[in-house]
C-alpha cells in the first residue's frame, strides 16, 4: 500500500486518500479473479509448443519417415504440415473446452473463461483458437497488447469474450454504491 502526504506532512494511506466522503455513498469491496498477464501466457504457450512439438515428432513423424515421405521444408499444404497443424488446433481447443486450460496453462496456474457465461461453447473455441490465433500468429504485434488491456486480453480473446485468469489469485476492487434511505445495508426493490 503507497502512502501520500497531507498538508501536515503526515502519511495517510492511500486507500483513505481517494476516497470521497460523502454521506449518501458507501465503498463496497469485492474481489474478482486476477486477469493473466503477457508473461505468465507466453511462458504457458511455450510449455504447450514444446509439449505439441513432442507429441507431433514421436507419433507423426516416425510414420512420414517409415513411408518415405518428407517432412522438413515442407510448403504449408504438405501433408505433414497439415497434420501437425490439425493436432496443434485440436489440441488447443479440445484441452480448453473439456478442461478450461491447456498443460502449459495448468503448470502455469491460469485457465480461460468466458466473460458472457459460466462455460465455454463450442462455438467460442472454435472462434477463439482458429480465427483469433490466426490473426494473432498473422500479425505478431496484435498478440502483444495482452500487456496493455484491463482484463488482459489478446485479439482472439475480444474475439470469443473470453479472458484467462490465475486459478488462485484475486484482486480486490471497491465501487462506491448509494446508501439506502434508511440507512439500513439493505436495498429495497419495488413491485411493478
């Protein structure tokens, strides 16, 4: 917690400082989850390309070789390349829709969610993972502005509404709410 000084000199605390003092408004205090920055997604993504890589040379590429066939310098529509890039999206949106996060994701304590409801669709995964990252992997720069939203999300995340957070971290945020007439903590809500 940062400090300021007042006309005294004195510390007061921050959290005291920006707070208005008005009679008809209260602070309420909640804590929603911690948005997942560039660095910890980065740092997950690269655990998820190591682990894609393993998987695609161990069971792909033995079968490419034993046939005869190439699988280094390949064009985009060889096709190992295309089975490398079907598995890559596979594995993406099949560990993200039964599982909420990917291993890099799960080592790294972060998980996707929807901002518009409790789970995710298919729809949303498709959406995310093959338009969104296509557009992020197509124009690099894009993918970078993670670092610089408020719920820290990418392209393909505006995309889906969807956001990644930690698993176990919260932040805490206070909203200031009128006070009932009474002056009582409940809100009274009318019939129409």
């Amino acid at each position: 917690m940062t400090d300021h000084l007042n006309e005294g000199n004195q510390a007061v605390p921050s959290e005291h400082a920006a707070r208005p003092s008005t009679p008809d408004y209260e602070e309420v205090l909640f804590y929603e989850r911690k948005p997942a920055g560039f660095w910890v997604r980065f740092w997950a993504y690269l655990i998820d390309l190591l682990l894609i890589s393993a998987v695609t040379s161990i069971s792909v590429k033995p079968i490419f070789l034993l046939l005869g066939l190439e699988t280094s310098g390949s064009p985009w529509y060889a096709p190992y390349a295309i089975i490398s890039a079907v598995l890559f999206y596979a594995y993406f949106v099949l560990m993200t829709k039964y599982l909420s996060q990917t291993v890099g994701k799960m080592i790294m304590g972060i998980r996707v969610v929807s901002l518009k409801t409790d789970k995710l669709s298919w729809s949303t995964l498709l959406f995310r993972e093959w338009i969104g990252r296509f557009i992020s992997a197509t124009i690099l720069p894009l993918y970078w502005i993670v670092g610089f939203t408020p719920l820290k999300q990418g392209i393909h995340d505006f995309v889906a509404d969807t956001t990644v957070i930690h698993e176990q971290a919260y932040r805490k945020s206070a909203i200031m709410k009128k006070k009932a007439a009474d002056g009582s903590e409940l809100q009274h809500n009318e019939a129409f």
